[in-house]
C-alpha cells in the first residue's frame, strides 16, 4: 500500500518509527550539533508526534509552504492538542503577518524553490520568502535560531550562518534583483564606512552624546550594549508578538515610529525609533550640535514644523561622512555654487561646515 493511502493514525504510527530511526541517526550526523541544542522539531518533548508533526498531511509537490507552519505558529484553534497536552504554548506570527508593513510570506506562493540559492543571482527572479528562508525547520534550536542556514556562497563554499545582520544580508545586500529603490546594506553597514550604525562591530564615533545607558560606543563593562542588531529597529510593534521581523504597523517594518518627511511637529511619538536610543532631552537640548533643536522642531525658516532625522542622517551606515550624515536629495539641494557636502572641523569636536541649500536657506557654508 502506498504511504499516501494510509490512515491518518497510521501514518503518524508510521512518523513515530522513523523518528526512533532518525534519532539514532543524528547522534552520529556531524552537521547536528550537541544535545545542549537539539533542534526543537527532534524534540520529543515538543513535537508529539515526531517527524508526523508536521510532514503528515504535507504537501511534497511544493514543499510544504509557510502554510504548513502556522499550524501551530498561527490562531491557537488550529494547534493539533496534542501538542497543547504537553504544555506547549505557541504564539500566533500570522497577526503580525496581518499588518501593513510585513515580510511578504502569504503574497507571493509558488515563487519559492528549495534549490534556488541567496542572494538572487537572476536580476528578474521574482521577490519572494518563505518562513524556511530565515528558518531551518530540522536543526533550528534555542541556542542557535540560525543552525541548518548557510550565507552568501563565495566560489563552492558557503559558511553557516552565526550572525543575524549574515541573515538579512541573503536578501537584502547582493541580490540582483533588489528592488528599485533598494540599497546595498551590506555596503551601508561596511565597518570600512566614515560612519554606521554598529551592526557588524562597534561604531567608530567616540562622542555620541545623546546615547543613554546600556547603550555606549565602545564596550568596558558587562552590561555595556555597543552593538546593535537588525532586529532592534526592525520588527514587531508589538513587544508581546514572537521575536523576528515578520510584519508591523508601522513604515519599514520598525518596532517604533520614524517620520522621515518634512515639515514634521517634533514630539517623542515621531522619532520614536530614535529616541529608544538616543536621549530626546540632550538632541532637543543641542548638546551635540548647536543648532539641533532648531532643525527638527523648527523655527523661522521651517514654518509649520521641522524637518526629520532622516534629512540630515542616513540610518544604517554613511561611505561619505562620519555621524550618519548623509542628505536626503529630495529635501536638500546643491547651494548657490553648486555645492552639497558635509566638511568636518575638527575630529569629535561637533564642529562642521554645510555647503547646501534646505528650505530656501542659503549654506555657503553654514559653519557650527
């Protein structure tokens, strides 16, 4: 008789011996690592009915899909009991998958191949991902949520995967087929760059100011935080969700609010994302350039408001000026000689000149 004409309960009795099986044979499978961190799939403890769990009912002609998971990734109704029976508690990603600023994992079935290889090297493969994109179902642990993923592949070799910012880079760094409007982040993130966000390693400025504890620049005590992850701005709005980027509320799938356009009222709600970090009292108080306060809450020039952070700063990484400085064209133009720049006067002494022109205003140069 053929597997697919089995019983349900035969073939979860069917799923159990091959789970004894499998299990024997992972102790001696040198890619699985130790028992301290025995993928949460092999787990008896967790998963029921073994390898049934979840290959019962699973669809072999396109993988499985993402749907596969929110069995008991999503609404609690559609999580089997025997599963609740053992205690397990499982949060439902489907909300956050709900939202208007997701990764677009239900949008784009059939896209998805288990061979195809990140980053995309074809530049009109459709943009696509899937929850096993981010996530390897057999060996991923708690120890270890990126075990089974392999990065960026360079000549026949591809190393595992340890770092997240390694993770995101598959999509959102060398892919041939990024989106338009979409940068490099591998490039913005270079520790080689003037200034960036410390993602890869610690941040080569000094003197952030504005930075409130845990946070500092470079790390002397334990409970130091010097360097961030993609997961800190990027994420669910709402803290009690499941962990990861998986869809938000608000713009560029952040976990707080950042206005990026002009003529903003500057309060803690519109740099939200910002203020997680940075103290609101010391930017709006010019501890670290003269003139701060002036800009984003606006005063004379700036009629009805202030400009954002996002005018003046680039939010990952800057390959032409220390402090994220990096303009945004469609709010700053060249002045009056045809001049945009940023020319530092003195290294960690806040004091800079602007050759530019924003709302009107004339830097030919401004000097602070």
């Amino acid at each position: 008789m053929a597997f697919t004409e089995l019983g349900k309960g035969s073939q979860i009795m069917h799923f159990r011996h091959l789970l004894k099986f499998s299990l024997i044979i992972v102790v001696f499978m040198p890619l699985v690592v130790a028992a301290a961190t025995t993928p949460l799939h092999l787990d008896p403890q967790i998963m029921a009915d073994g390898c049934g769990s979840c290959h019962v009912g699973f669809d072999f002609t396109n993988g499985g899909g993402s749907a596969k998971c929110i069995t008991c990734h999503g609404p609690a109704s559609g999580i089997p009991k025997s599963l609740i029976s053992m205690g397990n508690q499982f949060k439902d990603v489907t909300r956050d998958f709900a939202k208007n600023y997701r990764h677009p994992v239900f949008g784009k079935a059939g896209n998805h191949s288990a061979r195809e290889v990140l980053p995309e090297t074809n530049p009109v493969a459709p943009r696509h991902v899937e929850c096993a994109d981010c996530h390897s179902p057999h060996y991923v642990s708690r120890d270890n949520p990126y075990a089974g993923l392999r990065g960026k592949k360079v000549g026949n070799f591809a190393s595992p995967i340890t770092k997240e910012y390694e993770l995101c880079y598959l999509c959102h760094a060398d892919s041939a087929n990024l989106p338009v409007k979409s940068t490099n982040k591998r490039i913005e993130f270079n520790k080689e760059n003037p200034s960036f966000h410390p993602v890869e390693a610690e941040g080569k400025n000094q003197a952030v100011v504005s930075l409130m504890r845990p946070y500092r620049e470079k790390k002397t005590t334990a409970n130091d935080v010097s360097t961030l992850k993609c997961a800190d701005c990027h994420g669910s709005d709402d803290p009690n969700s499941p962990q990861g980027p998986h869809g938000s509320k608000y713009e560029g799938l952040l976990v707080d609010n950042y206005a990026t356009g002009d003529g903003i009222q500057e309060n803690a709600y519109a740099y939200g994302l910002c203020y997680r970090c940075h103290k609101r009292t010391s930017i709006m108080g010019n501890q670290s350039f003269p003139l701060h306060s002036r800009h984003i809450a606006g005063e004379n020039n700036f009629k009805g408001g202030g400009t954002s952070c996002h005018t003046c700063h680039t939010s990952h990484g800057s390959p032409e000026n220390r402090y994220l400085i990096r303009f945004n064209r469609n709010v700053v133009k060249e002045n009056s000689e045809g001049k945009l720049k940023f020319v530092e006067k003195g290294t960690y002494s806040f004091h800079g000149e602007c050759w530019l022109n924003c709302h009107g205003v004339d830097h030919n140069p401004k000097t602070y």
